[in-house]
C-alpha cells in the first residue's frame, strides 16, 4: 500500500482516521493520476475536509467542509492559495481557541486573516521541530 509508505510525519501524529483518509485517497488518486505531486494533493485536499492542522499533527474539525476558499472553489485551473491546513473558515472564536493552544503572541488584537497567517506560521514552527529540523 503506497499510501503507509507515503504517510507524511504530520499525519504520523494524527489521529488514525485521518491516517486513513489520506492513505485510502492518496491511493485512489495514485491509480488515477499516477505517483506524484497530483496525488499527494488530492490526499491532503481529503484530510482537511475534516481535519484542521494544529501545530505539528492534524485534529477532527467539529465540521465537515472546505478549509479555505481554494477548496471551496478548487479544481486545478482555479489556483487560490491555501490556508496551510488551518481552517480559515471557522469562526474567529474558533480561530482564537487554536492560537491560544499554539500560544500565538498578540493573538487578542489579531483579525480573522491575521489569525490564519499566525497559526500557519505556529505550525510551520512545530512541524519543524517536531521533524528535528
């Protein structure tokens, strides 16, 4: 199963049906599309159907739905840039909640973009250390 060996270390973290997600999609997308980039995309694009990154694992979002407007729009001619696996569309309260676990500084004054840019950032950040990076 390609998908196991292609687990990206963030979903290693994750919880187990997020593991699935991406594997079970990575390897349809794989028989469609081919290895590569393309695949891998597609793989992500599911998890965050219903996974939000936070910090260097993916957690259950308390809904189902696009993340951001590249994937309520999607589709490979329409390229809008991606929040990174935070949930630009939840709520700001939802938002604030994350980057006070993330311990975001300045989080208070921030506004709902502000707050996206800041957890992808803190992300970015945990990711890196997590890999040892």
């Amino acid at each position: 199963m390609p998908g196991r060996e292609d687990l990206p270390s963030t979903l290693r973290r994750s919880p187990d049906k997020a593991q699935r997600t991406w594997e079970k999609t990575h390897d349809s997308a794989v028989e469609t599309y081919g290895e590569g980039e393309r695949s891998h995309r597609t793989a992500f694009a599911a998890v965050k159907h219903q996974f939000e990154k936070v910090g260097d694992h993916w957690e259950p979002k308390g809904h189902k739905g696009p993340s951001d407007q590249q994937a309520a729009g999607g589709g490979p001619e329409r390229r809008a840039p991606t929040a990174g696996g935070v949930d630009a569309n939840a709520t700001k309260d939802h938002l604030m909640s994350v980057a006070r676990k993330l311990d975001v500084p300045g989080r208070s004054s921030m506004t709902k973009p502000e707050l996206v840019t800041a957890i992808e950032k803190a992300n970015d950040r945990a990711t890196r250390k997590a890999r040892g990076d």
